[in-house]
C-alpha cells in the first residue's frame, strides 16, 4: 500500500510542475505590462517603470523569473492582491471554508440521494419509479445550473419568501469564526436561531451546486447495480438462499461501488466549477465568487495564483479519491 | 474486376452497418424524440429571420416588460413578452439557437480534430511523444473545466470567439485520451500488421486503417460535449465572459435579464428554458448513440 502511495505522489510531480508553469505563464502573456498595471491610471515615469521592472524581476530571463516563483512559492509566498493589498494566501484561506462547507453539503445531498434512487430505480428496472428518477436524471444532468438558481430564488424567496437570497447568515448575528464552517459556527455560538440562519442561507445553493452531481451519480449507480446484478456471485448468493436485501446490500452494492466512488471523485472538479456559477448567483463568499470578482477586476497575482490553489487542492482530491479506489478494490494496488 | 466486387461489398456493408444503427438507435424512445427536438432547433435556427416575428435587436420603446401573451396584461404581438429595453423574447430566442448550435459545432470540431491529431500520435508512437502529450493533456485536465475557459478568455479577452476557442481547449483533453486508448488497443490486432506488411506507412496505417475503428467512442463523447459546449458557452455567457449585449446569445440574455428575477419571470424563465432544453435533446440523442454504437451494451 505504501509502495502504491508513493508511486501515486511521484507521478503528481510532473503534473503539478505544469500546472505552476501554466500559472506562471498566464500572466506573461497577457496582454499589456504588469508594471504599469500595477501603477493604476496615473502613469509612471520611464525611471520608475525601470526600478519596478528590476525590482520584481522582470529584467530578468525568464527561466530565472520561474525559477523565482518556485522557489517563492515552496516558501509559500503567493504574491499579494492589488486590490486589497492582502497576501492572495491569506485571502484565500479566509473564503475557502466557505466554499468547502457548500461543497460538503451539496455532495453529502447528492451521493444520500443519488445512491438510494440510482440502487432502487436498478432493482425495479422499467417500473415507473425508475422511468420517473432516471428521466429527472437526465433532465438534472442537462440542468443550466445558473438558471435553475435564479428559478429557485424566483420560488423560495421570491413568492414564497421562505429563504434569504444571498450571503451566508442573516447580519443579526456576529459571532467568532471558530471552523470557518457557518453551521458550526452557529451552532458553537450558543446564539438562538444563529444555526437556521444559517442552514437557510445554505440550503438553496448546496441544492443547486448539488443538482448536477446528483443525476450523475444516480444514473452511474444505476448502471454499475445492473452490471453486478447481472453476475454470477450474486446468482450464486442467490442460489444459497440469502435474503434478497443481502443480496443486494452486500454482495451487489460494494462491488457496484466501485465505479460509482470513482464518480464522486470526480465530481470535485465539477463542484469546483459549479461554485463559481452558484456562488455568484446566490453571493456566497467564496473561492468560485472571489475568482471571478479578481478575473473583473483583473487582480491578476489573485487569478494566478487561485489558479495555482484551486488546481492543487482538485489535484489532492483525486489523489485520494485514487487512494480510496486502492483501498477498497485491491486488484488495482497490485497491479 | 476483383477490385471492383470489393468496393460494392464495401458499400453494402456499410449500408448495412447504417441500417443496424437505425435499428439500435430507433429502439430507443428518448433518443428520437431528442433527434426530433435537435431537428426542429436546427430548422429553427436557420430559418430563423423568417420564423422570428420580430428583429431580435429592435426595442419597442411603448412595450417594455411586456408579460407573455397568455398572462394579464400581454400582447398578442409579443408571444413570450418583452425584456427590459423592450425586445421581443420570442424572437430572440429563435436567432439565439443560432449561436448556440454555431457554438456547439465549432468547439466540438476544434476539440475533436486537435483530440483526434494529439491522442493518434500518442497512442500510435508511444514512448516520449505519448508520456509528453498526456502529462500536458493531464494538466489540462487538473483545471476545472469552467474556470480554466474563463481565465483563458480573461486572456484572449471576452468575446465569443475566444469562449469558443477557450472552451475547445479545455475539451480537448478528452478526445485525445479517447483515441489514444482505442488506439493502443487497435494497434496490436493482425490487420494492422496485415497493413503495414503490405507497405503501408505510417500516415496511413494512423488515418486510413486505425482511425476509422475508433470512432464509436468519439462519436458518443462528440455529442456530450456539444451539449456540454452550450451550457459552457452560455455560463460563459451569463458571467459576462462570452457574447456580448446585445447578441441574443441565450445565457447573455439571462444576464441581462438577472435584475428583474423577482419583478418579471419570463425574461429569466425562457431564456433558460431554451438552454435545458436543446441540451436535454442532445443528451438523449448522445444516450441513443451510445447503446446503438457500444457493442458491449448490445448484447445484455
């Protein structure tokens, strides 16, 4: 296992090496030049131009600049935003929590949901509850997620007025940021109401962020049920006389899970690109919101290095989403 | 002589090949009634100037917000109401299935073709040109999809030439890892060897004799990510990245159209029921296409 880990981490290298020179050469290549960027609308004189120039490297080679920005970032240094002059990993640390906590309830809706529905629509194949979920599947799988938010806000804070349409709790409450996660927070607070506050702020965007991951695992589910219902262990378990949920539960459902945690995985990076949409929809202040407000505003040092972020941390899921994969299929790890 | 009795078996074959395709894809009801839809949308979009009853661009300074014909307070000249500057929403609709079919074609063909180029090298030289070409093609794949498309297009500046061109990149990927795998598996059967013994050289062993027999997969992730390319292209749209106001692009349209949620649905409801519905179409075509064109799934 070990071993396994290790050669996983090795192959990471080279990947990650890449993505840092993409997000050093994003900033190269864009149009314009970064000093006078930075100096604003007022102008700069050709002197300064020149001292800023040498003083952030830009005279330089440009192997040397990367080698630079490595070496700054193996010390964890990534640049400061020019707008708010913050350090970008200060900035990114303090909205990532956000985006982690509606990230973990969207998945946590959608695999209790998806899993269920996928396992129940496979065992009753062509009964109407399977043609019904698997139809609302495909309709979720195609769903615009941008435009399924506003319709809901249109419905629930709109008409029915049941739901806040933005933020993360109501500006009734303060207290400390313990966790970082809102429903902790809350509820660590001891303030009465504090925590549905908070769990209605978040329903409406982790349904949403959830929708699409949600149909995927259904219909993956589904699929993968009817593949190992179809082997012959489980006729085999079958035949031994085992009781049909055992059958199902345990002989067909962890070999079926396989694919299906393979799935979840690899919804991360949807997610990621879900809470960009979700959260400028719904103004949740997070990772997605703060990327595309910098893309705007043209914080560049924010979007080169949230690049860097966000491709490393998509980088650590699958890493262990293959470790898991490891773990319960170990015909893999030998291989 | 012989040549020739080669040749018409050919095309009997591959007429009847098309024929057992029908077969699979018919049987399939979604898939048709998703093939009637995209028919319609494709109709639609190219007769559009004269399906529309108005310009898509034209504002009727006395009807702004004009509810949907059906609802208190509609007009019969403006079937799903007006917007906010008083365009006609129907007809907006119709010139923006334009863009989003154009959109789809587009990326698909740039994503398919540099794919297709990158994972037939890969795979068929193997060695340092296939570690080169898939470690690059894994980077890409480490961006998440939208936002690595939205700081391409920060780069190449907004536009809906540049969304496309970003979108298309960020799909490539997928394409290239397909070919390279049916490839690899192709590359080992006897007719290839039975091709390069009668002196076939690379370039046609790689074109002629490999490709053909690994279309099935790319074929099916082609109409994934056509639809997958218009919901792109429309958030691209919707975050003010894609086309720009006043093109009746539909996910532009719904950004125009964010402010008046809670005053007047229609300008939010249409446009995006437009997108899910076009997308929808495409997924059960691309379903149908699956079970007709995967073998494995013919036989259970």
């Amino acid at each position: 296992m070990l071993r396994f880990i290790l050669s996983k981490l090795l192959y990471l290298i080279p990947t990650f090496l890449g993505i840092t020179m993409i997000a050093f050469g994003f900033v190269r290549v864009l149009p314009g030049d970064p000093v006078l960027l930075m100096a604003g609308e007022r102008g700069i004189t050709p002197e300064r131009h020149a001292e800023l120039s040498h003083q952030l490297g830009f005279d330089r080679p440009i192997w040397e600049q990367y080698l630079d920005f490595l070496g700054r970032l193996l010390q964890g240094d990534l640049g400061n935003s020019l707008v708010t002059k913050k350090p970008v990993l200060t900035e990114f640390l303090a909205l990532f929590p956000a985006t982690i906590e509606l990230g973990l309830v969207a998945i946590v809706i959608a695999t209790m949901v998806g899993i269920p529905v996928g396992v129940i629509a496979a065992i009753k194949r062509g009964s109407w509850f399977d043609q019904v979920s698997m139809t609302a599947a495909l309709v979720g799988f195609s769903m615009p997620i941008f435009w399924w938010g506003l319709l809901l806000i249109i419905l629930f804070s709109g008409i029915l007025q049941w739901t806040p349409v933005s933020g993360r709790i109501s500006l009734l409450y303060y207290f400390p940021q313990v966790t970082g996660f809102m429903l902790i927070d809350s509820l660590l607070s001891g303030q009465k109401g504090a925590f549905l506050s908070a769990l209605s702020h978040l329903i409406l965007p982790s349904v949403v962020l959830a929708t699409i991951p949600l149909a995927v695992i259904a219909r993956q589910t589904r699929s993968a049920m009817l593949e190992v219902m179809g082997e012959d262990y489980v006729r085999t378990a079958r035949a031994k006389g085992l009781p049909s949920s055992r059958v199902v539960g345990v002989h067909a459902l962890r070999n079926a899970m396989i694919p299906v945690v393979t799935t979840i995985g690899l919804q991360i990076g949807v997610l990621m690109a879900g809470a960009i949409l979700t959260e400028t929809i719904f103004s949740w202040p997070g990772i997605g919101k703060w990327m595309i407000d910098s893309i705007s505003r043209r914080d560049y040092p924010v979007v080169q290095s949230g690049l860097l972020l966000i491709a490393g941390v998509v980088m650590l899921v699958n890493l262990a989403v293959d470790l898991t994969y490891g773990l319960i299929n170990p015909r893999i790890r030998h291989k | 002589m012989t040549d020739a009795t080669v040749k018409l078996s050919d095309a009997q074959i591959r007429r009847r090949m098309l024929a057992d395709f029908w077969y699979d894809f018919r049987r399939n009801k979604g898939a048709v009634a998703g093939l009637i839809v995209f028919a319609i949308l494709v109709l639609v979009a190219i007769f559009a100037p004269l399906v529309a009853p108005h310009s898509p661009t034209l504002q009727y300074r006395d009807a702004l917000l004009v509810p949907p014909v059906w609802s208190e307070g509609g007009q019969s000249a403006y079937l799903l109401g007006t917007d906010a500057v008083g365009r006609d929403i129907f007809s907006r609709l119709v010139f923006g299935a334009r863009y989003s079919l154009f959109i789809g074609v587009v990326v698909v063909m740039i994503a398919l073709t540099g794919g297709i180029i990158l994972g037939l090298v890969a795979g068929y030289f193997g060695g340092w040109v296939d570690t080169i070409i898939m470690r690059v093609m894994d980077i890409v794949l480490a961006f998440p999809s939208l936002l690595l498309a939205l700081v391409l297009v920060a780069i190449l500046g907004p536009g809906l030439t540049n969304a496309m061109i970003a979108i298309a990149i960020v799909y490539q990927p997928h394409f290239a890892r397909l070919t390279r795998a049916a490839v690899m598996g192709e590359k080992q059967r006897e007719y290839v060897t039975a091709a390069r013994l009668a002196g076939a050289g690379n370039l046609r062993l790689m074109v002629r004799t490999i490709l053909p027999n690994c279309l099935a997969p790319l074929i099916v992730q082609a109409t994934l990510s056509f639809s997958s390319a218009v919901l792109d292209a429309a958030a691209l749209g919707f975050l003010g990245m894609g086309a720009q106001p006043p093109a009746p692009e539909w996910g532009t349209m719904l950004a125009e159209a964010r402010e008046f949620i809670l005053r007047a649905w229609w300008v939010v409801t249409f446009p995006g029921l437009a997108i899910l519905i076009s997308v929808l179409a495409i997924n059960l075509m691309g379903d149908g296409l699956r079970d007709a064109l995967d073998p494995k799934l013919k036989r259970s």
